[in-house]
C-alpha cells in the first residue's frame, strides 16, 4: 500500500514542476498553427516525458518506505535496498535525459535558415 501521507508530501513538492509541465504542454497546443508540426510533437513528447518522469519519481518516493518495511533485516537488505534504489535512480535519470533531449530537437526542429541554402 502506497503511504498517502509521503505522496501528497511529494505532490505539494513537486506542484510547481507539474504546472510548468502542463502549462507548456497547454501552450504547445495552443500555438499548433504558428509552429512546425515535427516542433510540435517533439515539444510534447519531451514534456510529456519529463511529466512521466516526475509522476514516476513522486510514487517510487512513496513506495520507498513500504519496500524498506517489507524487507529481511537478517540478510543483505542494505545491499538489496541499494541496487533496487539505483535501479530506480538510474531509469528516473535516464526519463529525464529523454525529456530534456527531446525538447533540445524541438528547439533545433523549429529553428528555420536565415538564408537559402547555396545550391551545388
């Protein structure tokens, strides 16, 4: 069972990266006339990423506490502790680099020539 109380902490913290998150993606939507399409679906797929990743983040920390309960104290639970943690982290990490990497191609993908290209 998931504790309420380390979610809806982990919510409230998390509150103003959601917003930013969904702001944009409201914005990106809005603006679907002005931009390229290719920028358009790069842009919402980064934040969408970067939304999942937090949403991610936010129940793991709440769930941490429920893994650490169930575990054998007796045996390696540093150790198992450690390399789910890490495993965790590293996926967390990774969800995040996507986001990022995809609103970068977004950015690059709108970015139009000042100039026509020489032709050879």
């Amino acid at each position: 069972m998931i504790s309420l109380g380390v979610f809806l902490g982990s919510f409230v913290v998390q509150l103003p990266v959601f917003a930013v998150l969904v702001v944009g993606l409201i914005l990106l939507t809005a603006q679907g006339a002005r931009l390229p399409r290719r920028t358009l679906q790069l842009g919402r797929a980064g934040l969408a990423v970067m939304l999942a990743e937090g949403l991610a983040s936010m129940v793991w920390s709440a769930l941490l506490p429920q893994i650490i309960s169930s575990l054998d104290f007796e045996v390696g639970w540093t150790r198992t502790y450690g390399l789910i943690n890490a495993g965790v982290g590293l996926v967390l990490a990774l969800l995040f680099a996507a986001g990022i990497a995809l609103l970068i191609a977004a950015l690059l993908a709108a970015r139009q020539p000042s100039f026509a290209p020489p032709e050879r």
